[in-house]
C-alpha cells in the first residue's frame, strides 16, 4: 500500500478531502501536522507522496504560502533530493501550489510567483481547465481533454518578469492552462511541474470534484472519472518506486 504523507495545522483546512482523495484509490493517508515535519523532515523519507492542501496557512501574512513555504524550505532542504530522487511525488493544491512556489521547488522557474487575481479579488467558482503536453507524472494519458474543478483564491495568477508561457510550455512544465482568462494569469496558466515531473502545483481543486453531490451538475460522472485520473496516476507511478 503506497503511503502519503498530507500534511495539516497552522491554518491548512483542506487536510481531510485530500487524504481521502487518495485512500479512494487504495493509499494509505497519513494527516501530519506541519510542527511535526519541521522538527522531523527524514518523515518525509517514509512516504512515497506528499500533498501540500488548499487552506490559508499562517493567515496569508506576508503573501499566500510564503511563511509555510520558508520554513519547509529550511527545514527540507537536506531531505528534499533525497525523496526525489527516490522519485517521491508531491502536490500541492491552492495554498499548497503557493507554498511550493516559495520552497523553490520549480527549479526553472524561481523568477516566478504567485501573485494578486487581476482583476483584484477572491474568485470562488468552478473553472475549465485544458490539460497539456507535459512531462508531469500527475496527468500522463490525460493530455488533450478539459476538467471542471472549483477554485478558490485570491493570490493566484501566475507572474513573472523573466519566464514566459512560451518557454515553460517548450519545457514541459505547463500542466493546466484555464479555458477563460480568470485570474490575469500569465498565459492563463493554472498549474505547472517541475524539471522532473514528480512535483505538482495547481490553483484550482481536484480534491474537491470526486463526488456527484459536490459537482455543479450532479451527472457528470465522466468528468469525475476523469479528475480521479490525477490521483490514480500518482498512486500507478508510486507503485513504481523501491525504497532503499
């Protein structure tokens, strides 16, 4: 049974819907408090995948993610290669993608940021997003096709004076693009990977669309099937890793 590692606390709230979302699919969910991986980052070592969920942790001071994303960049900077290179995925949705943005875990693309909607705002509503080419082990087989997902963010538009949609997209590292402009997003990007694959940012919540009740028309089970995709695939590619 494939182990990952969700953590909580410190203004997280969507630690629940995304452990279940992979115990769905036959993981086993660990829900750890923050606290507890910074004063023990070799945990992160037991664990074949770690998910960052939505929330506000820290209140948002400073800016959305960055004090959570600061200390885990401390903290795991030793065990970080280590869990990639024993291909451990990770993901982080909403406030996890603005947390793994300050970690710098996107390695070509630290000139980049997560930055106020434009138009300024909260955006609390259910998007399209077209899901692309890329080398991200999250969505293989699922290019091509669009998902319907809730969204929930203020600080969520993809900025950068360096990088352009252009180049990210030649590398691969565009996962979702939003069907409309939404939130002035550059290239109206709404999730990306790293130089590996292994690692998932996204704004918008698969967690939160893999239940008739929760959709915004309660037939559409293709597209629940379809978002499941996502978290399959991660447990699929975690089946594949030999711990040492």
């Amino acid at each position: 049974m494939k182990r990952v590692l969700v953590l909580k606390g410190e203004g997280l709230n969507c630690e629940r819907e995304t452990a279940a979302a992979f115990q769905r699919f036959g993981a086993h969910a660990d829900i750890l408090n923050v606290r507890e991986l910074l004063t023990r980052p070799a945990r992160l070592l037991e664990s074949d995948i770690l998910a960052l969920p939505g929330g506000f942790s820290y209140g948002d001071e400073i800016q959305s993610g960055h004090i959570l994303g600061m200390a885990l960049k401390d903290a795991l900077k030793d065990v970080w290669p280590m869990f990639l290179k024993r291909r451990g995925l990770a993901i982080g949705i909403c406030n996890g993608f603005q947390t793994l943005m300050k970690m710098g875990v996107f390695e070509t693309t630290r000139t980049m940021a997560l930055v106020h909607n434009s138009p300024a705002g909260f955006q609390d509503r259910w998007v399209e997003m077209n899901v692309q080419s890329s080398h991200c082990i999250w969505t293989r087989g699922m290019e091509g096709r669009r998902m319907q997902l809730p969204m929930r963010h203020g600080e969520g538009r993809i900025w950068s004076e360096t990088t352009t949609a252009e180049m990210l997209q030649k590398q691969g590292q565009v996962v979702f693009t939003y069907a409309e402009n939404v939130n002035g997003s550059m290239g109206q990007i709404a999730g990306i990977t790293d130089a590996s694959g292994q690692v998932l940012g996204l704004m918008p919540h698969p967690e939160a669309a893999l239940e008739t009740w929760l959709m915004p028309d309660v037939s559409m089970n293709e597209a629940i099937q379809f978002n499941a995709q996502i978290f399959q695939n991660s447990i699929q590619y975690s089946g594949e890793v030999t711990h040492a």
